[in-house]
C-alpha cells in the first residue's frame, strides 16, 4: 500500500532544505501525491479503506477545497468510499451510491440494498474535525446524488370524511416556543450563520400541517436507475414532506399518555432530522431532546427561557427581531400547545399534566421544581423516579418511549 513519508520523523531538521535541494524531495506533499495513492486504491479489487485512509485523503481535499481541486477531482475521481455495515468501507463507483442528506431516508434504505448505498462520513470528531456538510459539497460536486433527490414518496391517510384538515401551523404546533428553542440551539451548539439560521426557521413557520385520526401509511421508492428501484414502506404519527411543504400528523396520540409520548417523539425526530440533515447523529439527537422538553412543557414562554437558559442557549438579538418581524404579536404570544380534543361533559379538556390554574410566583415555584425532575431525569434513565419534595405531592416520571413524560396521577395540586 503505498504511503507518504514525513522525513522530519527520520531526519533532523536542518537536513530537511538539503534533500529538497539535492533529490528534489517535495517539502510538502501535494495533490498529486493524494490522487497517485487514491488511483491505485481504485484499481485493487475489492480494496477495503479503514476510517483513517479515508480522513487522510478526503479530509485534504476538502481542506483545500476550491474550483481547481473541484475540476481535477472531477476528472480524475471515479470512485467514493461507501460505508457498509457489516463489509467495513468499499470504493464503489459515484453513480451508484447516494449522498445521505435525509436521515430518516438512510435508516429505512440502509440494509435494504445488496452493496452499500450511501458514501463515508467521519464517524466522530476524533477522526475528522471538519462538518459533515463540508463533505457532502465535495461529493455532490464530483456527482454523487442525493438521496432525497431520488426518492419519491407517497403518502397514504385514511379518513372517513375523504378530506384532510389543514390546521392553523402557527396556532397549533409551529409555535413561538420551538421557533426560539430551534434558533437559539442553530446559534449556540453548531454556530450556523444568521442566514441559514433565518431560513430554517422560516421553513418551518411557511409548513402546512394537515391533520388525521389515523396512521400515515409512506411508501418510498429509491431509484438506483431509472427503471430499477428499492422499496420501503413505513407507519409514522408525523410526516415532513420537504417537497411540498406539508407536515402530515395523526392526532390520534391524545387518546391516551404513550401513544402521547410516541406523538412527541415522532415530532421531535421529524424537526430535529428535517433541519440537520447533514449533521452528526449526536447533534440531530440534542436539538430533539430540546424539542420534546419544549412540547412536553407546552412551549410555554416562561418554560422555554428556563429550558433555554438550563441548557446555555441565548437566542441572539437578531434572531428575536426576526421573530417578531416573522410572527404576528398575537401569534407570538399565545406559544399554544397541541389542539384540545372536545371531552365529554365533566371531564377535562386538556390533556397535560401541568395545566391547573396559579398565580405567577406559584408558576415560578412549579417551574424550578420541574426543572429539578427534569435535570435528574436525564441524569437517571430508569424505569421510575420518586423525588418527595415539602409542600407538593410527589413526582412520577415513566420512560415512555424515549422520553419522560409525567403521569396524570401526579399532577401538581394546588
């Protein structure tokens, strides 16, 4: 295997200017060098990289990432490594795999295939310090495809009444609270740019959210060419058609409290996986366990800034002027939660657990405590948690589906 040698390892440094002088030794390897070790990894059959060959060659290019390096590439390189599973990292041809920009579309396709559909990524950043994204501009230049670029979706809801209810997104669930906790995580944890901040959000307020009572049946289609393709099909509570802008989502969780906390996960995923398609796993994974805290506490104003503030977030000042400028005042200040479902007569029409009415310092107080289960909760995935505090009854939270979710039976008395 060939391999590119540092003379500074093997020689004293004052003798380094004397080989490049005398031999005509490079004083730094150059692009050449790269694409001389990459053509003959191309040529070995069945060639298998590990995760440093690939960060050595592809974290140079895209170091040095410019239009000059894009046309070399462009001519020179004819395979990506592909990341398989159980048959480590292959070099395939760019055609026949697909860059991963949707994350919900690689979980469903992953194994599906016979070789491996989707290119390499650094795993951690122990292995690469450089996003994600930056890679993904490289391998989309050299042609490689993105997957939500061929996949074509179609979405099945069975309603009684023939017609989807399209509900008020601002009013519903595209509300002020996840606005500021989506910008505020943008801006603080991976410093995305004013800009792109701006249109995140924006993606998510000009959504229209159409609402049902049953199951959203998906079916995705792959096309590997355009008369060969893989199929996959999938149940979900909530669905994000990026293409057409439409969030799909079965009401049907407000029946009882998992289906609830499954409802709550869903969103959160869908969100978290819509906005970050091209960051790690671990990032998409914060920004949801913000999002179901945030739903969890209704997106109320006065929750989101402890949850914020809990979690080092600071919306900036530009983001606050944006959603001011973008929201309606009433809009922004309602921060409402989920629809209420008409109830029987005598019984309660809202379905979470912190709804009794108080005054503002007894909101606080509240406020403080549930902060206090939340913190040991995340501190403590177990099955069930007793904390006895002086002047409330004791909390209960269940793991329910990924998340903590209080039980009806411990709600805060007066």
């Amino acid at each position: 295997m060939p391999v590119l040698h540092r003379l500074d390892a093997y020689y004293e440094e004052e003798l380094l200017p004397f080989f490049s002088a005398s031999y005509g030794v490079a004083e730094f390897p150059s692009m050449h060098h790269y694409l001389q070790i990459w053509s003959l990894w191309e040529t070995m059959e069945a060639k298998k990289l590990t995760d440093a060959e690939c960060s050595f060659f592809w974290g140079y290019m895209v170091k040095n990432w410019n239009s000059e390096t894009e046309n070399v590439l462009t001519k020179t390189i004819a395979k990506v490594p592909a990341m398989s599973l159980d048959k480590g990292i292959l070099l395939l041809s760019k055609e026949n795999v697909f860059i991963p920009d949707n994350l919900w579309l690689k979980k469903m396709f992953m194994n599906l295939g016979d070789s491996p559909l989707f290119v390499w990524f650094p795993k951690s950043s122990a292995i690469s310090c450089l996003p994600a994204v930056k890679f993904c501009e490289v391998y989309y230049a050299l042609g490689v495809r993105k997957l939500s670029d061929c996949v074509r979706c179609s979405v099945s809801i069975m309603q009684p009444s023939g017609q989807q209810d399209k509900v008020d997104s601002k009013e519903k669930l595209i509300v002020k609270g996840l606005i500021e906790i989506v910008l505020g995580f943008l801006a603080c944890k991976i410093h995305m740019p004013v800009k792109e901040r701006h249109e995140a959000a924006k993606s998510l307020v000009s959504l229209l959210v159409f609402d049902n009572d049953e199951n959203i049946q998906v079916s995705y289609q792959l096309y590997l060419t355009a008369d060969r393709y893989l199929q996959a099909e999938a149940v979900k509570l909530v669905h994000w058609d990026k293409k057409s802008q439409r969030l799909f989502v079965d009401w049907s969780f407000s029946e009882n409290l998992r289906a609830r906390a499954e409802f709550v996960n869903f969103f959160a995923v869908e969100i978290a996986e819509g906005l970050l398609p091209h960051e790690r796993p671990a990032v998409v994974n914060d920004l949801r366990n913000l999002i179901q805290t945030g739903f969890l506490l209704e997106f109320r104003e006065d929750a989101v800034q402890f949850l914020l503030t809990r979690e080092n977030i600071e919306v900036p000042v530009e983001d606050e002027e944006f959603l001011c400028a973008t929201l309606t005042a009433a809009d922004g200040k309602r921060a409402s939660g989920p629809p209420k479902r008409p109830c029987a007569e005598g019984t309660s029409s809202t379905f979470s657990p912190l709804t009794p009415v108080a005054s503002q310092n007894a909101k606080r107080r509240r406020l403080i405590e549930i902060g206090m289960c939340i913190s040991i909760a995340s501190f403590c995935p177990c099955e069930k948690i007793n904390l006895k505090m002086t002047k409330i009854n004791a909390f209960f939270w269940l793991w329910e589906g990924g998340v903590f979710v209080c039980s009806p039976d411990s709600m805060i008395q007066q």
